[in-house]
C-alpha cells in the first residue's frame, strides 16, 4: 500500500494484530483485544484478509526494548517476511508508550506502507485530518500518563 495514496478501507488488506498485555492479573487480555479488533472489522464490514497475530505477555508498553514479539513483527516486516497493509491494536497504548512509538508508526508508513490502525478508533485513517488529530490527542495522553507514574513512583 502506497502511503501517498488516500487509505481506503472498503480494500482487501492484508493484515496483522499485534496484542500486548502488561500484567497476568489485567483484565484485557490478549484474547479480548483480538475479539474486540475482530467485532469492529466486522461491524464495519471490511473485507481485510488476518495474515498473523503477534503478542507479547505480562511486558509493559514502556519496555520497548523487551517485547520480543513486537520486536519479531518489525523484523518481519522490514525483511519482507510478511507483508501487511495494516497493523491493527485494540487501543494505541497497546503498540507502547514509549518516546520511540510514533517514529516507529512514522517509519512502518513511510518506509513499508503500513498503517496502524487501533479498533477504539473504529480503524480510522490515520493520514486523514480526524486520524491526525487522535494521534496527536494520543501521544499528549500517552506523554501525561509517563509523568503521572513517574510522580507516583517518587511518593
């Protein structure tokens, strides 16, 4: 999939999940988030074809460095090992909330083609103004969130 190219969603892409839990005892487990990518895509009836899942189990997204699946995905990628047009994640925070997450979302477009998509957002286009704007309002939040744990941490 070309990046340049407007992102339509009525297309037969081809796609990955990428599931990420950061604690045994969370509620969202990896089997949920994979349902509630699936009920959306359906909902929405997007013809897209599943290539993979990749899951990464009790690692905080913070700990870019140790998810060995997530790792595994990008590697796979830029090797040409599979080729999705798309990474889907129930929720941002589930691709991680460390600084490096929005370069590594600006490279898979620019360099691969492939857009992450997240299911709360209804898969929206992320090259679209709307798209823009919740990733914006997502790295604020995620940014927010690092500062609220480390506050907690020095108390």
């Amino acid at each position: 999939m070309d990046s340049r190219k407007p992102f339509d969603p009525q297309k037969q892409h081809k796609y990955v999940r990428y599931l990420r839990v950061s604690s045994k005892r969370k509620q969202c487990c990896p089997q949920k988030q994979a349902q509630e990518i699936e009920r959306v895509r359906e909902q929405h009836k997007y013809p897209w074809i599943h290539v993979r899942d990749y899951r990464d189990d009790a690692i905080s997204a913070g700990l870019q460095y140790k998810r060995s699946s997530f790792d595994q995905m990008l590697n796979d990628i830029k090797t040409g090992r599979i080729k999705p047009d798309l990474i889907l994640i129930d929720t941002s925070e589930r691709l991680g909330r460390s600084d490096k997450t929005e370069s590594i979302r600006q490279e898979l477009i620019r360099e691969y083609g492939v857009f992450v998509l997240t299911a709360d957002s209804g898969f929206c286009d992320p090259s679209s103004l709307l798209g823009r704007i919740l990733t914006l309002l997502d790295g604020i939040y995620i940014s927010d969130l690092k500062c609220i744990r480390r506050r907690r941490k020095l108390r």
